[in-house]
C-alpha cells in the first residue's frame, strides 16, 4: 500500500495539475520572491495563497468590468497586477509595463505615486 501511495504521488508530480504549485505558479512565486521589495503591494486572484507562499503583501482586486480596474488597483497601492493569461486579453491595457510572464500568468507594474 505504502509503495502504491509513493507511486500514485509520483504519477500526479509529473502531470502538473495541483494549480497551488504548478510549475507556472513556482516560477511567478520566484520572480515575486526577487523582484518585489516588503514594502510594494501585488494584486492577485488568489491572495492568501500568494502572502503564504512570498509573505509579500497581495490584494485580490475585482476584475469584474465594472468601473476602471487601474483606478482601483492605484487607489489601493498595488504596484504589480498578476493575471492569468487567459483573462489578460478582457481587461488589462496593453501600455503597462509587462515585467514577467509564463505560461500561465502576467505580471505588470503599474507606476504608484506615493507621498512622503
């Protein structure tokens, strides 16, 4: 049974299809890791998940087509806007900076002007 279990984990390893830690996921975790400092804020459709994983702060801001996601994503002081990339083409304008992107996901900065 034992070595059944072992197998069984090896098999779904290999297919990729925990979503959580998927090979895409991992390396955005990554580029998060380095590339986004304490004190900056990531909007993310899954936030906690995103917070337990880097520890960097991270805010799902709706992305539901109503009003102007940009103005609520400054609003809250989100400097990097993480999408699937089957949803990018809906709602995010192309003049943002694309600072990462995988197979699965897009990530860009939006320039926050932050008073002192």
């Amino acid at each position: 049974i034992l070595l059944q279990g072992m197998m069984t984990s090896v098999f779904y390893v290999k297919l990729d299809t925990n979503q959580a830690y998927s090979k895409s996921s991992i390396e955005l975790y990554d580029f998060v890791l380095k590339s986004v400092n304490p004190e900056e804020k990531v909007s993310f459709f899954k936030p906690r998940l995103m917070h337990y994983v880097t520890g960097v702060k991270v805010y799902r801001i709706a992305e539901d087509g109503k009003g102007d996601v940009i103005e609520r994503l400054k609003d809250k002081g989100v400097e990097y806007w993480v999408v699937r990339k089957r949803d990018s083409g809906r709602f995010v304008p192309e003049d943002l900076l694309e600072v990462f992107e995988n197979e699965q996901f897009v990530c860009r900065k939006l320039f926050v002007s932050r008073l002192l």
